[in-house]
C-alpha cells in the first residue's frame, strides 16, 4: 500500500469500506491514464502527419527525440537517419563555428522560447532560409528537453525583389527614351509622368505639366470641337487610337506629331488610365511639302511656256527656271526623279542616278519602269512604281513598304519612296515627281536596335529566371511560416535556405552593380600589396564547394617563391573566383581544373584551364559581351552573362590583359590573365581579429525611421529581440518629431522618404541642442562613394547599406554602446 494511503489509514488498517473506496478511487486513476494516453497518442499522429512544417523534440542536449513527416520533407532526412543525431547538423558551418545551436537552446532554456530566422542545411547539402522557434518543456527542475518548429520562407523574400527590379528596369527604359514623348495620362487626361522625350519634343519640364490635363498640346480649334476628349473616347471603346496632326510645345510653335493613345486596364477590366506616345513628324512633312510646291510651280511655268504667244522670253525664262529648279532638286539629299504626264523620265538628280545606276542622258524620255525597277523584298515580285499610281488615282502616294530597287548593273538596296501630281494652272496632272531614298543604313541601324532590343529580352528573361531560382524557396518559407499548421523547428530548414537564397540574390545585383560602375567610371580599385598565394587560396576557398558540388578534381600550380602584387586584391580574386565558377559549371561531372600562375618579367600570368564543354569558334569573339550566354545542346546553364564582362573590365581597369581559347565544343577552354603588377613592396601584416566583448552590449534606445513599413517592422522586430528598446516612424518629419520626445541613443534613418527625406532630418536633428550627441546612421540601399559622402556631409555618424546583416547591427551596437 502506497505510503500516502497508510498516513491517510493510520496504523489500524483499512475498513472494507475504505478498501472500497480506494479501488473506486484506483480505477478511476487508470481511466484518465488511459484517455491521457489516447489524446497523447492522437497529438502524436497529428504531429507526424503535418508536411508543411518540420516539427520534432529534442532532449536537455540538442538530441533528435522525435521526428514528423514535414520535418523529413523540407530537410530531408528519414526518422531512422537522424533521431539520436545532434541538431546541429542542420546548421552551416558559420553557424556551428559561432556555437549558434548552443546558443539557441541556451537563450530557450533561460527565457522559455527562442525564435530567429537564418539559413539552414538540407541533408543533401542545400541551403534554405527558414524561421525557427524553439520552446522549453519545463518540469520542475527546469527543462527536460525542446520542441522545435521550422518553416521555409524562402518564396516570399524572393518574389518583392523580383517584382522591385522589374518596376524599376522598366522605368529606367521609359525615362531614357529621347525620340519619342511617352507619358501617362490618368482616367480624366490629367498627366501623371513625363519622360525625357516628352520635355525634349514638347518644352516642358515634368514638375510644369504633371498634373495638367493633357489638352494643353493641341491647337485652339482641335480643343473647341474637344478632339482631345474623343481620342480618349474612342482609345477606352477600342483600347487603341492612332493619328496625327498638328500639336503646340509650350513655346506657342507648332509641330507635325504622329500619336498613339492607348487605354490601360486592371486585370477586372476597369479604366486604369491611358499611355500616350508622341513621335515628331514636322521635318519629313516640310521636306515633302517644299518639294510639291517646287514641282507644282515648275509644272505651271511648263505649261505658261506652251500656251504664250511670246516663245523666246518664256523658253528663256523656263531654261532659266528649271535650271534653278534642277540645282534645287540636286542639292536634295534624297534621290528624285520627274516624269511627265506620260510616265517618261524628263530629270534626275545625282543621288537618283547613283542609285538606278542610269544617267539623265540615257534615262531621258524612257519609261519610268526601264529606269526605276522595283520588286518586294520578300516575293521578288514587280510592284507598280509610285509613278503610274499616281497617274492612275491623281493624288499622293506615301511611302511603300519592303521595296527593292534593282540598279542597271543589277546592285540592289532597299528603298523607300513616295510620288506627288504636278499640276498645271487647269488642275490637270503634267507630271509626276518621285521622291525615294536609299534605306540600308536605316535598315541595318533597325536590326541593331532589334538585336540589342533581343538581347535586351533574353537578359530579362534570364534575370526573371534567375531570381525566380532563389525566390521559390524564399516564397515556399514565407508561405510555411504563414501557414496555421506552423511549428517553430521548421524555422531550422526554412532559414537556411532563406539565407542562401538572399545571398544569392544580393550577389546577382552586386554583379550588375560592378559592371554599372564600372561603365560608367565610378569605380576605384583598392590597390595595395598582396601575396599571390593568398589570392589563389581565397579565390580557390569561395569556388571549392562549386567545384566539390561536381566532384570535379582542382589542380594547383604556383610558383615555388612568394610574389607580391600590386592590385586589389578582392577584385583579382574575384576574378579567378568567377572563372574556377565558369570551369566548374561548364565541365560534365568528373572533370578536371587547373589553376596556374606563374611570373614573366614584371606580368603574373594567371591560367584557368578545363575538360569542359568548350567555346564554339563563332563565340570567342563575343564570350565577354554583356549578357552573352553560350548555349550548348545538352542543357541550359544558369547566369546572367555578366561575370565574364566584369572579369574583363577589372582585369582592365588593373592594366592587363584577359584572352580566352577552346579548341571547339567538348575540348575544354582556358582562360589567360596577365596583370603587370609584380612588386617588390612588402605586403601590410593582417590585422588580428577583434576580440569578443567581455560583456553583453547595454540596454540601448533606437529609433528605427524607414518609409518601407514592410522593413521598418522587420528592423524594429530584430532590434528589440537583441534587447533593445526601439521606435518606429515613417519619414523625416515624424523623425526629428520622435528623436526630441524619445531622446534615443542610436538613430537608424533611410535617405529617400515622402515629406523628408533622411539627410534634411539629420541636418535638423544636428542643429538642435539634445541632437548634437545624438548618433545618427544611415541604412539605405544607395551604397555608392557619393552616397556616402553625402551622409557624411549631412551628420550621420555611420553609413549601412540595405540588407543589414544582424553581424552589422551587433558591430554596429557595439561600436556606439553608450546609452543616453
């Protein structure tokens, strides 16, 4: 009988009533055991269904206890493979090497719960970024193990980027446009933009007319009978409107504008507003409306001539005429021939009988077909020359489109061309001039901007693409963490994943970053002098886990005695670094790398040599074009096609010299390097590592001031999870607001905000008593020599660039730990 039971009984012994009681009171005990049991065993089976998230316990050391199906889902390990296995093994390196896992279940275990976001590994080695929490199971003696929950938030991160640079690669595009006006007007035909075409072509500036209905451009009697008002009408009923005529610039001048006007509508069908592009016609319509006039009143002098009674002063007056009419006409940069009423040639000029290959001489009084034959560009068919349509119909013929014309010594080119009526003082037609032009070069410029326009494609497809790659993940995470059935060890799978898929993101925009910068010479190297070897190793170190990822074997050659270098030495390794990638990439399974170096008088000779796929002959030329990207028949290889074309302008701006060979498809390639900046300087000793704090950073006040409410919320989260007391604003006004009542130590400030932007409310914060002290840092995501600069010139005491790492935020906290 249990100890507690004989207190209860004394030291007479049960009664048969008490025995009764006690069996009662026993097998009501074994009843709630076993509905306990069932519920535990249903919440077990509950647990092991859910897929979404990675959910299992681990003991007081970080042991795997249990395991569910999610948690084999998004990391990828059977419950046989990895219960009883240290939970750590989910981390990357950097993390385990920080002690991060003990961290966690240390914090945890303190304060009942962890939560945090990072990347995470799967067990086939991949990276996701995961959100984890983790909670204590305590029993009286305090915890006796964790559950831990983790989800992949991968998919979302990476679809707000995506959708950033798409917006703002297409409103780069639009604002560079010079030739052509292109704004947009709103439901009303007010004016909501304005590109630089638009202030080129109509006089405005964008802060002049945004705002404006966009009537303002058409004369007076186009705005009476409200021309404006029904091109709107008829874009919205058939979505698109085309016309032209004449339009006002903001001097008063008119100009000869051929119009577009389309109607803009959201995916439900509604009017959004509209898309007007505007495209200057004046100069071709008063070429062709002074060479009529010409025409027209050498056809009236013509037929004076025939019907004066006085012969000897109108022929002289008419030799004296056409031979002003014909200077005029052959100092006409196109080419023009005059026919009379019959078809037959009666002039050219020069630049007509260049092209048809005939003189006036031969050409004159012949059918216009003998000298002037035309065929499409695409059927080789004849096609009726200008000329015998406009004697047909008496009026104008336009430009006619895919005409050759074939010249007496059989040379084509492609033409375009266009006939006017000469008329005599009756009205009848006495002639017709002709008017054509050679189009080859105008052709051949279309096709470059047609090229660059499908190189311009394919690069946003490939971006698309390859942000599309890390932002699946991102979103897959975002949408676990989302999702109701969330357990906080999924964050252990989602983070990694996250994490890498983000660094993967910030390098693809770095890259681009560095070749902007480069072209547009904003670009400094950082020379100072390094040791080869440690080059090659740290460009070997960042490509070994590409190479190892295809097992492919590294082949290192140096020369036996130290060199030193005079060059930047991230810049140089990043380029052996992005050729080692190319190598890896480029070479099936199995193959072999070798990386040598070797000194030639005051050049080092870098090699990168492979058995990989090999460059076509017909692509040397162009490998290091931007955005060139070798297509190979077996598969389709990721990239952007920058790296080679920042390789090749770093390799430049340190004075060398990049070539590359390949004896053809599956023959390998290797790339030379050759660098004159062998020195005999001393290489600086590195700086040793800073030491780790001997205690916790104090308790600090931030104001976080950010007008992106999605960031300002993430920011303020981290901050106070780092145990810090934070505030939060959205613009720079409310900045200098909250800085004066919340006095804070550290002020945390984007630059470009609605009302205020960053710089002015430092200067302002600057200019007050209680702001003097104060520290001020900019965390915004211009990162350029001038950005900084500028911050510095406005009070801020630090400069971050967007995305900020926690590593940032705790040196940065460190660096300015004095609480007010």
């Amino acid at each position: 009988m249990p100890a507690f039971w004989k207190r209860i009984l004394g030291r007479s012994g049960p009664t048969a009533s008490t025995t009764r009681s006690l069996h009662a009171a026993q097998a009501g005990q074994d009843r709630a055991e076993n509905q306990l049991r069932r519920s535990e065993d249903q919440l077990t089976q509950l647990v092991a269904g859910v897929r979404d998230y990675a959910i299992f316990l681990l003991d007081r050391e970080g042991t795997v206890v249990t395991w569910n199906a999610g948690a084999e889902r998004i990391k990828g390990y059977r419950a046989d493979e990895i219960i009883g296995q240290h939970f750590s093994r989910f981390y990357p390196q950097e993390s385990i090497s920080a002690d991060w896992p003990a961290h966690e279940l240390a914090v945890a275990a303190e304060t009942g719960r962890f939560e945090d976001e990072g990347w995470r590994v799967r067990k086939d080695g991949t990276r996701f970024w995961a959100n984890v929490v983790i909670t204590a199971l305590q029993d009286g003696q305090g915890p006796h193990g964790f559950l831990k929950i983790t989800r992949d938030l991968t998919d979302r991160r990476q679809a707000e980027e995506e959708l950033r640079i798409s917006e703002e690669r297409l409103r780069l595009m639009i604002e560079s446009v010079q030739d052509y006006a292109i704004f947009m007007l709103d439901p009303d035909g007010l004016i909501t933009t304005w590109n630089s075409g638009a202030a080129r072509i109509k006089g405005y500036a964008a802060h002049e007319i945004i705002g404006e209905h966009f009537s303002r451009f058409y004369p007076e009697e186009a705005r009476q009978r409200d021309w404006p008002g029904e091109e709107l009408r008829r874009a919205q009923a058939a979505g698109r409107i085309e016309d032209e005529g004449w339009r006002v610039r903001k001097d008063g001048s008119r100009f000869w504008a051929n119009v577009v006007i389309t109607a803009l509508r959201d995916e439900s069908g509604a009017l959004c507003g509209f898309c007007k592009v505007t495209r200057d016609l004046t100069e071709r319509l008063q070429s062709e409306e002074n060479a009529r006039k010409l025409l027209q009143e050498e056809a009236a002098r013509a037929a004076a001539e025939a019907a004066t009674a006085e012969a000897h002063r109108a022929r002289e007056a008419e030799r004296q005429q056409r031979a002003q009419w014909q200077v005029t006409l052959s100092s006409i940069g196109d080419a023009v021939i005059v026919t009379d009423a019959d078809g037959a040639v009666s002039f050219m000029n020069a630049v007509a009988a260049s092209l048809t290959g005939w003189d006036l001489a031969n050409a004159k009084g012949r059918p216009l077909e003998e000298v002037f034959r035309i065929v499409n560009e695409h059927t080789r068919h004849p096609v009726e020359n200008p000329v015998a349509k406009v004697l047909r119909e008496g009026t104008v013929v336009g430009l006619a489109n895919s005409t050759v014309l074939i010249g007496a010594d059989g040379r084509e080119a492609p033409i375009d061309d266009s006939g006017a009526p000469i008329r005599g003082e009756d009205g009848a037609i006495t002639g017709v001039v002709l008017v054509f032009r050679d189009d080859t070069e105008r052709r051949c410029a279309l096709e470059v901007l047609r090229a660059a326009d499908r190189r311009k494609n394919e690069f946003l497809a490939t971006l698309a693409h390859e942000l599309r790659n890390p932002l699946a993940p991102i979103r897959t995470g975002l949408e676990l963490m989302r999702s109701r059935k969330y357990e906080p060890a999924t964050l252990d799978e989602v983070l990694p994943v996250v994490e890498r898929q983000t660094e993967q993101l910030v390098s693809l925009v770095d890259d681009l970053l560095d070749v902007s910068r480069v072209t547009r010479g904003l670009f400094r190297l950082r020379r100072r002098p390094s040791r080869l070897s440690g080059l090659v190793q740290a460009a070997v170190e960042a490509a070994r886990p590409f190479i190892d990822g295809f097992g492919h074997e590294l082949g290192v050659d140096l020369p036996p005695e130290e060199v030193v270098l005079d060059v930047d030495p991230n810049r140089l390794s990043q380029v052996l670094t992005n050729l080692l990638n190319n190598a890896a990439k480029y070479t099936p399974q199995g193959g072999h790398i070798w990386l040598s170096a070797r000194v030639e008088a005051q050049d080092v000779l870098f090699t990168v040599r492979d058995t990989g796929l090999g460059i076509p002959a017909e692509d040397l030329e162009r490998i290091f074009e931007m955005f060139t990207r070798i297509e190979h028949h077996e598969q389709e290889y990721a990239g952007l096609g920058v790296g080679l074309t920042l390789s090749k302008q770093l390799v430049e701006l340190h004075g060398g010299v990049i070539e590359v060979t390949s004896e053809g498809q599956g023959k390998g390639t290797e790339f030379r390097v050759r660098i004159p900046a062998v020195t005999t300087a001393e290489p600086a000793a590195a700086e040793p590592a800073a030491a780790t704090p001997a205690t916790p950073t104090p308790q600090l006040r931030v104001l976080v001031v950010d007008d992106n409410r999605a960031a300002a919320f993430m920011l303020t989260r981290l901050i106070e999870r780092m145990g810090n007391e934070v505030r939060s604003v959205g613009d720079g006004v409310a900045a200098v607001q909250s800085a004066a009542e919340f006095c804070p130590d550290i002020v945390l400030m984007d630059l470009l905000m609605p009302r205020m932007g960053g710089c002015e409310a430092a200067r302002q914060i600057r200019s007050q008593t209680w702001g003097a002290s104060m520290t001020l840092v900019a965390v915004t995501g211009c990162g350029l020599e001038e950005d900084r600069q500028m911050t510095i010139d406005a009070g801020f005491d630090d400069h971050l660039v967007k995305p900020v790492s926690v590593d940032a935020l705790e040196a940065l906290f460190a660096r300015h730990a004095t609480p007010r």
